[in-house]
C-alpha cells in the first residue's frame, strides 16, 4: 500500500538468490502479502522460502515473518491488515496487531529499528517482548548495535525490489549461525550476538561492497594502486551503490590565499556552525515573540482615553438616563487567560512517560501509572479551561455588541475600559526586552571549539551597519531607515515591523552579529594553506553523520606532516565507528596510519575495454587475492605504491642515515 509499484521478475528472485548463495530469503511487502505468488516463489527457489509482510504501525515499519508451513494461516491474518491499510499514511495500533496475530511470539518480529521509519517510544516498549532483533539500513549501524549490549541484535536486509530492470544484485545480507532453517531457530539464535555477523568467515570485520563478492573492512581500509588503474573508479562505484556517503574527493578542498577564497571559506564556517548561532539566539527570538505585537503608543493612547472618559463621566452625570444607567453599560470584560502553562505541563508529563532512554530512573522515582493518570486529569483540565475561555470570549463579544447599542442611544459618557495591569506589564516585557538586547550586543566570545589543533571561534557583537544586518537577514531588502534606530532596541524593532516581505521569523537574526573565526595553534587568523587543512579536517569530522566515508588522495593537497599528525589520528578514530576508505599513493598515510585491510586495484585491456580487479587483505597478509583468485604480492605491491619500489625505498634510507647524527 505504501510501497512503489514495480514488475516482479522471478528470474531475477531466482538468479540473486543462486550468485548470493543465500540458504533462506523472506518474500514481504509493505502492507500486503500475496499467498498465490508466494507459494509460487517457494515452489521455484532452491531455499528455504518465509512468508513476510512490513506494516505499518504507529509512525514506523515492522517485519512480521511466518514459517514456511504457516501461509495458509498467515494469508488470513494479513488480508486483514491490508483491509485496515489502503492508503499511504495509514496505519495500525500495536493492540491491533496482536488482535490480529494472536500471540506475536509464533513470529519473526522485527521492526526498524536504527533505520527510518523507526519504531521507537511506548510502541517499541508495547513490541519489545515479542521482537527478534531490530532492522538496520548500513554496516556502520549493524556494527554500533552490534557492540553496544543494550541495542538490539541488529540485521541488514537486501531491502530490494526483485524487479525485471535489476541491473546489479543487493550486497547486504545477514550471516547467522543457526544450524536448521526453521523459524524457533532464527528467533535462538538471535538471542545471541555471537551468532549473527555481516560476513560468512571474517564476521564482523568485513562486509560486501560490490556484488561480485568484494567485501571491505568495517574499520580502516588503505586503496592503493598505481595511476589509472581504477582506484577513483572504484571509490566513484562505491558511493553509486552506498547510500548515506560522504566522498572526499582529491584537490575538491584546497585553498588559495586571494579574497575570493577566504570569503568562500567564511561563508563555509559560517554555514557550518550557523546552528549554534540560531540556537543561541533562540533566547530572543522566544522574547520577541512575546513583545512583537506590544504597541507602547496603542497602549498610552487607551489609557489616556481612559483618564478622559472617567473624567468626563465624573463631570457629566447629570446626562445619565436609563440607557446609561443599565448595568451593562458600564460593564467590562471578563479576563481571558492562555492554556500555555498547562499545555506545557502535559507535554513535559507525556515526555517522562515515553522516554525509554531513562525510563529506570524514572520508574524509581514515579509511577507510570501515575503518570498516566496524571496526564488524564491535565488533559480534561485543559478541556474544561478552554471551554471556560470560550464562553468568557463568547459573553464579551455580547457584551461589546451590547455596550456599543446602548451608547448609539445615549448622550452620557461611557468609559472606555483599559486593562492598566496588561499595560504595565507590557511596559514591564519592553524594558526587559531593551535589557536582553544590550547585554546580546556587548562584544564577547560565545563558543570556543578545538578540532585537531585549530581552535573555532563564535563571536556576538552589535552590527556596524544596515549592510551587515542586510547580509544577516539573507534578503534584498533595505535597512538604512530602520538602522538609523538600531540603538533603541523598541524603537528599531518597529522600523523592522515596517519593512515589507521581511518574515516576523527571521527578526531575531537582526539585532546582533554572529561571527565565526577559525584561529590556528599561534592564535591567528588561518592562512589559506591551513584554511585547506581545516576543511579536510572538518569535513572528516563531519563524516560522523553518514555511514561511510571515502577520501581520495589526501596527500595530493597536504604536506607530511599534517596528514601524520593530525589526519591519520582523525581517520583511525573515525574508523573505530565507522568504515573508511583512504586512496593513497603515500607512505605518510598508507604506511603510518596502521589500517585494517589493504585494497589494491590494477587495470587489464580486453578486447580494447578496461577491466578493472580490485585485490584485497589484512596487512599482515603476504598475498592479496581478488575475488575471482588472483594473487599478488603484499610486499611488492607495498614498496610499489608508497615508495616508488624497493631500490628508490633503499636510496633514500642510505640518505637519511648518512645526514644522521651520530
């Protein structure tokens, strides 16, 4: 129901599971299953065949798999799940799925888990008695779940379509330990850890990364290879079939010392720690949201209608006649308070029951129950106050109608109401409001940040000019006017209000400037050498958010003892958590940086086309074997690609040693 359509290809089912050499597959589908086309896919695939279905519940995805013998029964249970599913955006309660499946613990259950759409809160907690493990999307994740002892064992899925345009064949399975093929014993074995890894004899260390077998480590892995024998080639493939990859590609970073760059390079910093500016400017823009509609001069001028009418009134009460004298005449409204407070209660109370993270803290403290019971008794509160702000809104809207038919009859002096409480506190905001804005204004730092010897630099300090307030706001609007007030924070916020197609949401951003400043070890601003140094830095740093990462000949733009320094130290800490793969032609990195497995790539003409084959290893083997079996020498290959061959590796060991002392 929520799934793309597409043309199944049994051949395509067929041939994927014969070149994976898969022992068992799930068919599943989102929201729906098919029993006739299923058991004519297990009637024609050599394994052993489970009938699946992915359905929708509550905001996430959740794999329901049966044994193989159960499609009868299984076909009734989700016909009605897609009796209930007919559109995208429809779902189902976890309730209504144990109506439905009857005891969930007969199943495989499975719900995404570090993949999105993920189950997570009170449905995870309502599913976890029931779950076998949890549904990643990348061997980054598979590997994080897999060492931390509270998450889930986690599965890596194919996750394709069996379709007739199936140009290449899914790389990611899941290996398990399990013995027979039968439900109760994938359901055992993932109970344990131990039993599942994303390769068949390496484990956890390595996982496929083409299609043709080739499998990379889960940690630090060196590409080497001489020029144009597909190293690039290969990291382009790479990032084609990998989703979620941050590609370094050579030379994309460097820097030149013109003004051209440097402003690129600020406007890069300053886009990429715009969020702590935003965010610690949150603070003001939570203030103007309450002083934006106050009008100092509205509020003078009614109360100083207020003094006149009471004044006229008290002189003229010989005009009084029955129409002035009725009660409503003189009536005011009743107050009309805000649900802000309450609905904040509530939603703090919802928070403590869903949190899953601190939940045993929480339940040593309070009671769920209570909570539960608690947050009911807020709600139906909420309820009866905004039913209560309702009828006082209703009455003073009858009242003012009334008010104003009476006063067409009278000659006597009504008094026009003012609220002096919400006057003066509206004062009160304003002051407070002027108050923020000059401590946001007095020049200080911020946020002081260190990467690799580098140190980040967040600044706030008033703005010199209209110019500057304009760069701010993003937008071809003019400022010069209402900076002529920038001094008065009230008085600049009005010319602000003034300003046409400028969005009351981005007002906050115009009263103070954030800057960015990157400062090397001696405490002065980068020069364009180290402006490429930070970005490649910043940018390996930045690879934390993707699930893998490629970086292509870093030597080509860095000197020595930069990238033995400070990029090697990154890359081996990064790769601790992540898999990384590193093109390198140099010692300094291919050497020094102690990686996890070699790859190396050599390139043969056939029949006038290119072929590429792309050896591989650990670094303590003496040969690198490709996955059609090919072998080549570790140690030749080595001294060939980062030091030019054994006898130009000698020459320049006799050099240094003979400028030695001694």
């Amino acid at each position: 129901m929520s799934d793309r359509a597409f043309s199944f290809s049994l051949d395509s089912f067929t041939r994927y599971v014969a070149h994976a050499k898969l022992d068992a597959v799930a068919v599943t589908n989102h929201d729906v299953f098919d029993g006739d086309q299923f058991r004519t896919i297990q009637s024609v695939l050599p394994v052993t065949t489970f009938p699946g279905i992915e359905i929708n519940v509550d905001k996430g995805h959740v794999l329901i798999v049966a044994g193989p013998s159960d499609v009868d029964d299984f076909e009734r249970k989700t016909a009605k799940v897609t009796s209930r599913i007919q559109k995208i955006g429809d779902s189902i309660s976890v309730d209504e799925l144990v109506a439905i499946f009857g005891d969930l613990k007969k199943y495989l259950v499975i719900p995404h888990y570090d993949k999105g759409p993920a189950i997570a809160g009170e449905t995870l907690e309502k599913l976890r008695p029931f779950i076998s493990a949890g549904e990643v999307d990348s061997a980054k994740k598979f590997v994080r779940n897999f060492k931390d002892p509270a998450k889930l064992t986690p599965v890596l899925f194919s996750d394709s379509r069996m379709s007739l345009d199936l140009a290449t064949f899914p790389t990611r399975q899941t290996f398990v330990d399990c013995g027979a093929l039968t439900l109760e014993a994938l359901k055992s074995s993932f109970q344990d850890k131990a039993k599942v890894a994303l390769s068949e004899s390496d484990g956890n260390r390595l996982w496929q990364v083409f299609d043709n077998g080739q499998s990379v480590s889960t940690g630090l892995n060196v590409l080497l290879g001489s020029r144009s024998t597909g190293k690039s080639h290969t990291l382009d493939k790479i990032s084609r079939l990998v989703k979620n990859v941050k590609y370094i590609k050579q030379f994309s970073l460097v820097q030149q010392e013109d003004a051209t760059s440097e402003r690129e390079f600020a406007v890069g910093v300053e886009r990429k720690r715009s969020a702590f500016g935003d965010q610690y400017l949150s603070g003001l823009k939570r203030v103007l949201d309450e002083v934006i509609s106050i009008d100092l001069d509205v509020d003078t001028r009614a109360v100083e209608t207020y003094l006149s009418t009471l004044l006229r009134f008290a002189d003229e009460t010989d005009r009084r006649d029955a129409f002035s004298n009725t009660a409503l005449f003189d009536e005011v409204d009743f107050p009309v308070g805000n649900s802000e407070t309450l609905q904040a209660l509530i939603g703090s109370v919802r928070q403590l029951i869903e949190n899953v993270e601190y939940r045993p803290i929480i339940e040593r403290h309070v009671d769920l129950a209570s909570l539960k019971r608690l947050a009911l008794e807020l709600i139906e509160t909420l309820r009866a106050a905004s039913l209560d702000f309702r009828k006082k809104r209703v009455v003073n809207d009858l009242v003012k109608e009334i008010k104003q038919n009476l006063q067409i009859r009278t000659s006597a002096v009504q008094v026009k109401d003012v609220d002096l409480y919400a006057v003066a506190m509206n004062r009160k905001r304003i002051d407070r409001f002027i108050e923020i804005v000059s401590l946001l204004r007095k020049p200080a730092v911020i946020s002081e940040d260190t990467l690799q010897g580098f140190r980040i630099e967040i600044r706030k300090h008033p703005f010199a000019g209209a110019g500057e307030v304009k760069q701010a706001s993003g937008r071809k609007l003019a400022f010069s006017d209402a900076f002529t007030s920038y001094e008065d924070a009230y008085a600049y916020l009005q010319r602000i209000k003034e300003i046409e197609d400028l969005a009351t949401a981005d007002y906050y951003r115009l009263f103070a400037k954030i800057t960015y400043r990157i400062l090397n070890r001696d405490g002065h601003e980068v020069s364009g050498g180290e402006r490429s140094e930070f970005r490649l830095l910043q940018e390996i740093a930045d690879a934390q958010n993707y699930d893998l990462l490629l970086v292509d000949e870093p030597e080509s733009s860095f000197d020595n003892l930069f990238l033995k320094r400070e990029v090697n130290q990154i890359l081996k800490s990064i790769s601790e958590t992540m898999p990384v793969i590193v093109v390198t032609h140099n010692s300094t990195v291919g050497a020094s940086v102690e990686a996890d497995y070699i790859l190396y790539t050599a390139k043969e003409t056939v029949d006038g086309k290119p072929i590429y084959r792309v050896f591989s290893g650990y670094p303590t083997d003496k040969r690198l074997v490709s996955v059609d079996g090919a072998e080549v020498n570790s140690h030749e290959i080595l001294l060939n690609s980062l030091e030019a061959g054994l006898a130009p590796y000698e020459g320049r060991k006799q050099s240094y040693e003979a400028v030695k002392d001694r």
